[in-house]
C-alpha cells in the first residue's frame, strides 16, 4: 500500500496543468518589438536565452546570441524596419511556455512585407521569459507556383536581348538566376524577379521579365511614377548598381512593358 501511495504522489508530482500565460508573453514581446523596432538589436538578442535557436526557412539553424544579433542586423539591412508580434495563445507548464502567434513584417513607410505566422517555446531565466527555441513560417501564397490572388500586381516585360562577344545565353541565365535576381530581391524586398523564355508563339526563343508586387501601393513605394523610382528606390538602386553593371557587361537589350493588377 505505502509503494502504491509513493506511486500515486510521484506520478502527481510530474503531471503539471498547463497555466494561460498569454498577458505574460504578450508584455514579453511588447518589449522585444521596442527593442527592434528601434534599431537596438543587442537588446533584441538579449530577448534570447544564451542558448536560444532561430529556425528560419531556406536556413541553417542560428544559435547563440551573438549569431541571432548578426541575423536580425542582417534582416534590417534587407529592409525589415518594423515588426509586430500578436500572441494567439501562450501555454505555461513551470518555467517553460509554449506561444502560438501571428507576425507582420514592415518596411519603411509601413509598408507590409511579409506576414505569417510562428511557435515560440520560452524559457523563464532569473524570473525574465525569453524566447529560447523560435520558429516561423510566411502566410504568403509561393509566387512561381503560380499562385496569384485579388490585389497583386506583377509588371510583365518582353525584353529584346543581344548577348555580347563571348557570353553564352547559358551563362547569361546562370547570373540572371543566381546572382542577379537574388540580389535584385535583398535590395527590394518583397518583390520577386523571374526570368522567362518564349516556348512558343510570337515571342519563341526570346527573354522576359516577371516582376511581382504583392500590391499595387508597394509597387508605388518603389516606382511612384513611370520610370521614377521613389527616394527609397534609388536608394535600393544605388546598391543594386554594381550587380546591374554586371549585366550590361553581358548583354544589350530593350523592354517593352506593361504593369497589370489581378482583380
């Protein structure tokens, strides 16, 4: 009977209700997006325990304070500039917590340029909840699936390509696809740059150019008028400028383009 008493007692001790901690967490991430949206990403990093990891998609793990500091500095020079956290529910069992939320993702001008959703498991470190395992996923449709919906915008341009001496049109598509569209997106994030092939009909064999705004207002944020860029676009461009150059040491070409919104 005294081993069946121990038993029940042990097995009591070990099984924990969870406890709604979602005000908790809430005021937990009010002050990490103060920290990063004022540019202090020390802080930010300090939001993280010693030994807290980010799993973010098409990526190694980050670990470590120092590298998760590195990784949002990096994020900010991309563009990100604003953040906002909306804790759905945040389960506490002791000193570890389990968040589900929503994110979203700004630019200068709050412009929106990403929004989805994550899972955050908290670990509580000298009575102070920091985020030690944190994990997200966009909300956004993959572009290229192809995937468009009411509202986006994408800028189709039939382009007239000659390659110069010695380029081959393996090569020119090699850089368009690895280098330059790549780059073309870290200066001007939230858009998407595709490179497209006439298969057949009138354009058969020629080179096009898909470029994918989400809206039509960021489409206004980078290019307010026809061929005038915003003061944040020649920004962009300037550091753009050098992976440009590139491609006119490559080819000549002409666009003809037309900019469409999906009703």
């Amino acid at each position: 009977m005294l081993v069946i008493l121990f038993g029940l007692l042990f097995i009591m001790s070990c099984t924990q209700q969870s406890v709604n901690l979602s005000d908790e967490i809430s005021e937990a991430n009010n002050e990490f997006m103060e920290a990063f949206n004022t540019g202090d990403m020390n802080a930010v990093a300090q939001h993280y325990t010693e030994e807290g990891k980010l799993f973010p998609a098409n990526s190694e793990i980050i670990a470590g304070r120092q590298n998760i500091e590195a990784f949002w500095s990096g994020a900010t020079e991309m563009g990100v500039k604003k953040v906002k956290l909306e804790t759905t529910i945040a389960e506490g069992f002791g000193n570890t917590a389990i968040e589900e939320g929503k994110y979203t993702l700004y630019t200068d001008g709050d412009v929106i340029i990403d929004a989805g959703k994550y899972i955050v498991t908290w670990k509580k470190v000298d009575g102070k909840w920091l985020m030690d395992r944190d994990i997200w996923t966009t909300s956004y449709p993959a572009v290229g699936g192809p995937t468009l919906q009411s509202g986006n915008m994408f800028g189709l341009h039939a382009l007239k390509i000659t390659l110069k001496e010695n380029v081959t049109s393996m090569e020119f598509e090699k850089f368009f696809l690895e280098e330059y569209a790549p780059t073309f997106e870290k200066h001007f994030p939230g858009i998407k740059l595709y490179l497209l092939k006439g298969e057949r009909g009138e354009n058969e064999g020629e080179y096009g150019e898909f470029i994918y705004f989400k809206s039509l207002d960021e489409r206004n944020y980078w290019i307010p008028e026809p061929g005038n860029m915003s003061d944040k676009g020649k920004e962009a461009m300037s550091k753009f400028q050098p992976t440009q150059d590139k491609l006119i040491e490559m080819i000549e070409w002409k666009s003809v383009y037309t900019d469409w919104l999906v009703l």
